[in-house]
C-alpha cells in the first residue's frame, strides 16, 4: 500500500542544506583614495563653483567637505574636494605661492582663485574656482589656512632653513671688530713716529 503524498508535506530529499557564500557580500571592500598617506590640516563644508569661460558664467562643481591634505613624508600641502554622498572630487590641486584668494564681489563668504592645473578631471585643466561658505567667519579661517600651507609649500620649495643661516648672520660683527682694530694700530704706529720727529728737531 503507497503512502498518501502531499505536494506541501516537506521531504527529507529537499531539506535546505546552509552553504557559507563564496564572497560574502556584506563584508566592506576596502577602496583607496590616495589620502591615506595624508594628515588633514584644514576640513570645512563649503560649495564650489567653476567659470565656464565658454559660456561666461559660473557653474556649480559640488558641495561637501574642503580639506588641506598635508602628505606625511613630502610635507607638501594640496587642496582636495569631494561632494557629497558620491565622493566625486570636485577639487584637486597643488596650493602654489602665486595663488591670490580674491573676494567675490557683494560677498564676504566666499573667495576667488586661478588654478594652473586641477586635477579632479582627466587631463588636468586651467580652472577659476571660486568657494562659499556657511558665513563670513568660516570664509576667513579657510583664507588662513590656505595663506599657511601656501607658506609650507614655499619654504618647502626654497634653499636652506633659517636655522643654518643664522650662524653666518652671529659672525658678520665679529669681522667687523677685527678691521677696527687693524685700523687702529696704523693710527699708533703714526703717533709715534711724529713723537720722534719732534724729538729731533728739538735737538
């Protein structure tokens, strides 16, 4: 006699093995982002923007976080913006000594500069950025910031440190002192050789 079957009835046939998953898909990939050799000196929210030369107008990159990235063994400092959510970099540039921030006109938020070489596009272009921020008080901590890692890339890019020209500078009047008193022994010498004139002419 068949036993009754019933399609619902489960079956010892099509138990429902756990396999563990090849690659788990919960587990976080690590990305790189080529800041990890990098301190960050400067971080800010703000919204940057871009002249269109074409179109004589200024057009919206993104909004997110402005950072001064300061490479751990270089010590060379460059700007660095990625919008938000997305990550993009809206921003990526070396912060050169003749870099000018100018503030934008009916705004004291905001400032204004020329970049040679941007490389958050693919070949680096020749951009006027131009950034705003939350009030004026955030405008001027980003100019300062900017001012001093313009300073850092500068003495980084110049000729020897302060500290070993100083020693030259110490030496200078000790020269000095020594020609003075050469030229006080001729004077001496002169004095008395008039004192024997003078004697002999009283003989």
């Amino acid at each position: 006699m068949s036993e009754p079957t019933d399609a619902l009835a489960p079956r010892d046939e099509e138990h429902d093995p756990h396999f563990e998953p090849v690659i788990k898909l919960t587990e976080q990939v690590e990305t790189k982002t080529h800041e990890e050799d990098e301190d960050v000196l400067f971080k800010m929210r703000a919204k940057l923007f871009r002249f269109a030369t074409d179109s004589s107008e200024w057009k919206e990159r993104g909004t997110g976080d402005v950072r001064l990235l300061q490479h751990k063994e270089t010590k060379k400092v460059r700007l660095v913006m990625r919008r938000d959510k997305t990550y993009k970099v809206c921003a990526n540039h070396a912060i050169t000594s003749d870099m000018r921030l100018q503030p934008n006109i009916g705004s004291d938020r905001s400032w204004v500069w020329k970049v040679a070489a941007d490389f958050s596009e693919n070949p680096p272009t020749s951009e006027t950025l131009a950034i705003r921020f939350a009030n004026a008080e955030n405008a001027q901590q980003f100019k300062e910031a900017f001012e001093n890692a313009q300073k850092i890339n500068s003495n980084l890019a110049g000729g020897a440190p302060a500290s070993e020209t100083k020693p030259e500078a110490e030496s200078a009047p000790e020269k000095k002192e020594e020609s003075a008193e050469e030229k006080e022994e001729p004077k001496e010498e002169a004095k008395e050789e008039s004192k024997a004139e003078e004697e002999k002419k009283e003989d």
